[in-house]
C-alpha cells in the first residue's frame, strides 16, 4: 500500500542541498537574475539553473520574464502552505549566520550597486538628450494621460463640448462614468465612433446652456477650449455649476487674449480668448469657488495663441 509522504518531508528534500538555502536567503529579499546568482554564490549557471528548477519545481521561487531573461524571486509567504512557512524561517536562522551565507551578502551588495551604477552612468550621459530619448520611446503625452489616475475612479466626469472625444476618450479608463456631451451632430458621430469600445461613456447631444442631464450629477466637468465659441459664457458655466455636486470640480482650456480675428470667419470663435481677470470673473460669477488659473507653457510645436487653465469648485451649499 502506497502512503502519500507528509508535505513537510517534500519540503525538506528541496532545502537539502545547502546552494538552494543560499539561494532562497538572498531572493528571499531581492529579484535576481541567474547571471547575477552566478556572481554572487561564485557558481556555473548550469549550476545555478539546476537548482533553481527544483525550488521552483517545489514552489520555493517563482520566475518572471524580463527581455530575454528571467528573473527569480522567493514565493511570497502567503502562497506558502504552514509547514513550509515553518521549516523556511528555520532554515533561515540556522543558515543565515554562515559564512558562506555572509559572503554571498557581501557579494550582493556589489551587484546592486553596480545596478545603480549602470543606472546612473545612463542617466548621465543621457541627461542632455533624456526629453527625446524619452519622447522616442514612449511618446511627448503619456505623462499627461497618467495625471487623470489621480482621479477618483468612483466619479462621473462631465467632458462638455466633447468635440470628437479625445478627452472622453482619456478620462474613461479612469473613472466610473464620462458623459460627453456636444451640439455639433457631426462632432458626436466622430466621438461615438472613437469611443464606441468604451461601455462607461455616455455619449449625448446638447447644448452648454442647457445641458442634457439633471442637477448635481457630476463630480467634475471638463470645458477643453469650449468657451470661446459660446456666446454667453457666463449661462454656460452657471449650468455646468448646475450639474456639479457640491464641491464638484471643473476644469477649463483656454486661449489667452490674441488679435488673430480671422478665427471668427474661419473657426466661428466668439471670443478671442480670455484675459486671467475676465476667466475669474465669469467663473466667480457662475458661483464657483477657490479658482484657480495658470498660463500653460507653449508648446514649441504649437502655431496658435497661448492657453490657460483655470479650476474652481462648485459651490457647496453653506
């Protein structure tokens, strides 16, 4: 009759051989590749490797891909079972204070500084041309899309005067819901095309000085280079303050003053931007509080008038 051998006994023939203890005491704490195993316990890699399949085979150490290598690190504690919690830190307090042990953490020491070392000699021949090594890898706007994860992703954005949705677009992934709303038919079936795999974006027609939704839905509200094409700016920033909630916040884009008047006849702008005074005023008006604006730095690339942003909260009631 055949009896299943306690798991502990399994556990003891994986830490038998004292190169796999070692092994464990340093990715016990570390992420380490083989060649940087192999430099530290002063090992072949086929040495190495071998004994990494049979913690790995145990459950000892898992592996993460990185480029063409792996990279090993001890299984976290709660994936361990009891007896394996137990016979681990045993294990460690008998073998951690060898002088074996001792040396491979000397050994350690250098091989992540030389990490830092690597990382730094980078940075310092780079740091003249980080910005376009940087922009090559990942593109010049990921940094501005990562900004919208400091969102409360339980909120409802309103991204009013929608356009085609790039904006809607952004926000989506971050937030519960986006209600994108425009008056132009044209714009919104461009927006509903471009949105059309994200199921949190309601899509709606409708005007800024009459909103399409009731009272205090939103937690905050987008106006993306908006305003100059409303005539009556002061009505459509008093409704967006009708659809906040208290406390909502709102963000405006927007053209700083400029002379180009062929914009009205060619775009239909009402407005040729707006001073810092006058985006104050229509927005202390509108009832909102703490406003706030700041001038954005032009992009070297960008053929038209300077922007801001201003932010304010909606009133919240007393």
């Amino acid at each position: 009759m055949n009896v299943r051998a306690p798991a502990i006994l399994d556990h003891l023939a994986s830490l038998a051989d004292t190169t796999r203890s070692r092994l464990l005491l340093l990715l016990d704490r570390h992420e380490l590749t083989v060649s940087e195993l192999c430099a530290i316990l002063q090992l072949p890699q086929s040495t190495v490797s071998r004994h990494l399949k049979a913690l790995a085979d145990a459950g000892w150490v898992a592996a993460r891909p990185e480029g063409t290598s792996n990279v090993y690190v001890m299984s976290a504690r709660d994936e361990m079972d009891a007896a394996a919690r137990k016979l681990w830190l045993l294990v460690r307090e008998q073998v951690g204070p060898t002088p074996a042990a001792a040396q491979d953490q000397r050994r350690l020491q250098r091989v992540l500084s030389e990490r830092r070392t690597k990382s730094q000699e980078f940075f310092s021949s780079s740091a003249g041309q980080w910005d376009r090594v940087r922009d090559d890898l990942f593109g010049d706007r990921f940094h501005l899309t990562a900004f919208a994860g400091l969102l409360d992703p339980a909120w409802v954005v309103g991204d009013l005067g929608c356009g085609t949705g790039q904006v809607s677009a952004a926000l989506a992934p971050f937030v519960s819901r986006v209600v994108a709303v425009d008056a132009s038919a044209a714009m919104l079936q461009a927006a509903r095309k471009r949105l059309h795999d994200l199921p949190n974006v309601d899509v709606r027609r409708g005007d800024l000085e009459s909103l399409p939704m009731d009272a205090a839905r939103l937690d905050a509200a987008t106006l993306m280079l908006v305003l100059h094409h409303v005539p009556e700016p002061e009505k459509a920033l008093a409704e967006v303050a009708r659809v906040l909630k208290p406390g909502g916040r709102l963000v405006v884009v927007d053209m700083l003053p400029h002379d180009r008047e062929h914009y009205r006849q060619q775009m239909g702008h009402v407005w040729l931007g707006f001073s810092e005074d006058h985006a104050r005023r229509l927005l202390s008006g509108a009832g909102f509080e703490e406003i706030r604006i700041v001038p954005l730095a032009p992009d070297a690339a960008a053929k038209g008038p300077a922007l801001f942003v201003a932010t304010g909260q909606a009133n919240q009631g007393g």
